[in-house]
C-alpha cells in the first residue's frame, strides 16, 4: 500500500487505485509511519512528498 501512495502521490489518489477508503488508507500509513519510528512522507495541501526514509523505504518495498 505504501509503494501506491508514493507511486500515486497521495493518501487519495492510492485510495482510488486500490478501491479502499482514503481513511483506510491513512490510518495504514500513519500504523506504518509508527511501527517503524519514522515519518515517510511529508504531508502538504496537494498530497504527498517522501521523505528521505520514505524514499528509501519505497524502494525496499518495490522489491519485495
């Protein structure tokens, strides 16, 4: 879910790719966010910009 939020550019665009809730969608981001101790994504008005850690965890993400 995480790899579509970044490949999508935001919480809502994902939601619509994957044909689930935008609020799913974040609580799932914000659980990860948590679980990992790290923020992935900086948060604005038009979406979503990663972070350092989120770019790199993206591409671990891609892989597996």
């Amino acid at each position: 879910m995480f790899v579509e939020i970044a490949d999508a550019g935001g919480v809502n665009s994902a939601a619509r790719r994957l044909g689930l809730a935008k609020s799913i969608v974040s609580r799932r981001l914000l659980r990860l966010e948590d679980e990992l101790g790290a923020q992935l994504v900086a948060r604005t008005t038009r979406g979503v910009v990663l972070t350092e850690a989120g770019a790199h965890f993206r591409d671990e993400a891609a892989k597996v």
